[in-house]
C-alpha cells in the first residue's frame, strides 16, 4: 500500500466496520453448519488495502496525538489493525486448516459422521464405555492436526511480535489487558486451593452420580459433555422446553428477546453445526446472533442463558457509541461478565422449583449440580492459564511441554486431559484469563445484585434495569473498570470462593 492510500482514522474505522461484518457472517453460516468450506481468505483478499504497516503507524502517529477516549479508540483501532494484517498472511491457511477438519470423517460403531458430530455425540451417548470408544477416536481424529495446529500458532506469534513491537505473548497480552497475568493467575490458585475440600466433596458424590460404577477413578476428559449436559436428569430437563423456558427466564428480568429483532435466534440441529454454543456480533446492535445446538439436559438452558447474556449486551449497547466501542473490546472479559451472571440463574434452587415442578429438596440437589459443574470448569480454566502461563513462557525456547497440559489440568479437575488435546484447547490471546476474570467479575455482580434487589434478583425487572444500564455502555468499559463501580477491588475473590466454595 502507498502512503497516499492510508487511510484516516475516521475512514479506517467506516471500512473495518464492513470488514468484520462479512468476516462474522462467513464465520456464522460455517459454524452454524449452513456451508461447509470456510472462505474467510476470499474475504481477506477483497480487503487487502485495508491493513499495512503504514495503516498501523498512521493510527499510532494518530493515537499518540490524542487523549481520554479517543486515544482509547485509536488503541483499539491500531490493535485491530495489527490482528487485520496478520490475517491477511494467515487467511489462506487458516481457511485450509478449518476446511480439513471440517472434512474429516470418523468410523463408530460402523456409522460414518463428520469430526464435528462425533463430538457433539459425545454429550449424549449413555453408556460409559461408548463415551471412552468413541472419545479416544475423535481426540485421535483431532490430533492428527496438532503439527498445522503448531506451525500456524508460530507463525501467528512471530507477526505479532513484530507489528506490535513487544516479543514475549505473555508481556503482550499483559499491554493489551492491561493486567498482569501472573498476579491474576496467583490469586485465582488460590481460590482453586481453598476450595479444593468442598469441590472434592462435590466431584466424589457427581462423579457416582453423573458416570455410575463404571467410571474410573479418575475418568477421561471425554465425559466431561455427558456430565456438563447432566445427562442423567434429562427427563426433567428436556430438549423440547429449553427454548420456551429460557424465554420466561429472561422475561422474568425484562428482556422480551422474540420482541427484539436485533437477536438472531438459530437454535436449529445440523449434522456440521458446531456443538458450542455462541454469540456473533456481527453488526451490533443491529444484528446479533445467539446460537445454541441443543442435545437435551440442563447444559442446553445454561448454554442458552450464557449466550443470551452475550446476545443482550451487544443488541443494549447505546447505537450512538462509536463503532469501536460497540464491537471492539480489550479483550472477552467484559462480555463475559453479562454471559455468566444470566447462565448464574439455573444455579439457584428456586428456579429449578419454579420451571420444573421440583420439591424444595430436589431442587436443592439439582442445583447443587451446577455448582459443581461450575467449580469443575473454574477448576479447569484456572489450571489452563497456568498451563498458558508455562506454555508462552518456554515457547522460544523448547516450545513449551504439553505434559504440564496433561498434569495441571488432570490435578486440577480429577478428570484426565490427554496430552495431544493442548493445542486444539488453546483459545487465542489467553482467553482463559478472560473467563477467569468474568467468573471473579460475575461473583461480585451477583452479591451486588442480591444487596441492591434481594434475594430473587433473578425473576426481578430490576435486575433486568441495571444490566441495561451496563449494556448501554457496550465494550467500551474494562472489566476491571466495572469492579470498580460494584465497589469492588478487580482482585477480590471472595464472592467468587463463596459461591464455588460453599
């Protein structure tokens, strides 16, 4: 690109906005399974002029220049710009990659499906020894991508580092969060330590529970669908009643979502849709789509509240809000904080009385379930950030160990992670520290919710007014910002142990 054809700021931002529009809805119609080859290098290509090193340092002349928040947009921009053009290098193989795994087939039981399938089969087969059969097949399947997975992961590294000009992943995810790891990591062991009594009190009483006699003592990671669906319990949680009963949820709080044409709602079964439910903000607030694969068990109304969560977020922020600041973030752990403090919902016993006709005491149970369902996935997270910590730190040097995947999340979790899984659970710009920091967020706005509303903070409109009240603000707060206005240190964890902890 010639220096002539940089572009403004101004100018940069109306084009970026067109960019990540089609890159999002070429990511939803492959992940909702409505196309199976991934184009997203076509697209890359027909935006070619827009990312260059003379963009990056146009926007950084221009950032340094400014302040308050327009030096934050700028910020956001420049880093926006940094992730555009390194796309444009990686598109193709990305795109390449994605397309063979999409392709890939596995054989169980004499039936042919895609890789995709197999996986989401996996939260629904009842027999313990089916699970262990066809788990080992698809991890099989999956980590014959592991040296693509591997070259791509350097060679993504290498042009970060060079256009952001900060060499270490972890110094330049620290910059760009404006946190440090490392502290944030210390004292979320800590929560994992001081919980670990109650949680293996929970893990030995669901394990018995959820997997039966079967089970090993430590059992495979493969389970962790069929326990996360809370399978044995399907018949109260049906597939059919997730969509009408997430609705009078959400109802309950003000949020009318069939009267918001802004949310997308894609809640149908295809053989190539992605079992993980998501939320793509294609053009928020105006178009936000919220979609959920639903298999039957509780985990189909969490995923659908914690995606809800997302989808209210992006289709609440003021349409005022400069672009930036209605779809760009610092990172995920905002966003996250709307998405689990919804989901936090199908943990209070009540609601589980109210929906499903329980007794007190069976509601009680069940939503104990939850509670260890949650402190299982806190458990995983807070020792995959561990593991992320170790990995970047000996990247350039050996490469990193994925027998400290294996270790640290299995001593974490009771639950047996394969070694060759580390690269496909490997979420981009430590996202794990994102979750991490949202569970700690959520912790705190639901004891701030139950100070300002009470106890039933969950059927209260109320509550549904002060989430709209940090919806409007859209991405442009961080999460540590928002512990602020609860009252809050970014760091206190004691809501957050007290709730995983009890």
């Amino acid at each position: 690109m010639s220096s002539t054809s940089v572009l403004s700021p101004t100018e940069f931002q109306a084009r970026l906005e067109r960019y990540l529009y089609e890159r999002s809805e070429e990511w939803r119609a492959v992940r909702v399974g409505e196309k199976e080859i991934s184009e997203q290098a076509e697209i890359v290509r027909r935006y070619s002029d827009l990312f260059s090193r003379g963009q990056i340092e146009a926007l950084q002349e221009a950032e340094e220049g400014a302040g308050g928040d327009e030096r934050e947009l700028l910020y956001r921009l420049r880093k926006t710009c940094e992730s555009g053009l390194i796309s444009a290098q990686l598109a193709e193989r990305e795109d390449e990659l994605e397309n063979r795994v999409l392709a890939t087939r596995v054989t169980f039981k004499g039936e042919e499906m895609p890789l995709r399938n197999a996986q989401a089969l996996l939260a629904v087969l009842a027999a313990y020894a089916d699970r262990e059969e066809l788990g080992a097949i698809q991890a099989d399947a999956s980590a014959q991508f592991n040296d693509d997975r591997l070259e791509l992961l350097r060679a993504n590294e290498e042009l970060a580092a060079e256009y952001s000009g900060i060499a270490g992943a972890i110094e330049r995810n620290e910059e760009e969060k404006d946190i440090s790891l490392h502290e944030l990591s210390r004292v979320l062991e800590q929560v994992s330590h001081d919980s670990s009594e109650a949680y293996d009190k929970l893990r030995e009483r669901w394990f018995a529970t959820l997997l039966g006699d079967e089970r090993e003592a430590v059992p495979s990671s493969y389970h962790s669908a069929w326990m996360r669906r809370l399978s044995p319990l399907e018949s109260t949680y049906t597939k059919d009643r997730a969509t009408e009963v997430c609705l009078q949820t959400l109802d309950a709080l003000g949020f009318d979502l069939k009267a918001q044409p802004n949310i997308k709602l894609d809640l149908d079964d295809r053989p190539q849709k992605s079992p993980r439910a998501c939320v793509i903000a294609s053009d928020p607030p105006k178009i936000v789509h919220l979609i959920t694969r639903a298999q039957g068990g509780l985990h189909d109304y969490q995923a659908f509240l914690h995606e809800a969560g997302h989808a209210l977020h992006y289709a609440g922020c003021d349409p005022s809000l400069p672009y930036i600041f209605r779809r760009i973030s610092r990172d995920h752990a905002l966003t996250e904080i709307y998405s689990y403090i919804v989901e936090a919902i199908s943990r209070e016993p009540e609601w589980h009385e109210l929906y499903f006709g329980l007794s007190p005491e069976q509601a009680r149970e069940n939503a104990e379930a939850t509670t260890f369902l949650e402190a299982l996935l806190y458990r995983r997270y807070e020792a995959k950030l561990r593991f992320e910590l170790d990995f970047w730190s000996r990247f350039n040097g050996d490469g990193g160990d994925a027998d400290v995947y294996e270790r640290l999340l299995t001593e974490a979790t009771g639950v047996r992670y394969r070694r060759d899984n580390y690269l496909s659970d490997m979420d981009a710009g430590f996202y794990s520290a994102d979750y991490l920091r949202a569970w700690i967020r959520s912790a705190q706005l639901r004891h701030h919710l139950v100070d300002q509303v009470g106890a039933d903070w969950w059927r209260s409109p109320r509550t549904g007014e002060l989430l709209s009240e940090l919806f409007r603000e859209g991405t442009k707060p961080t999460s540590e910002e928002i512990a602020g206005r609860l009252g809050f240190d970014p760091l206190d964890t004691k809501p957050l142990l007290h709730e995983i902890g009890a």
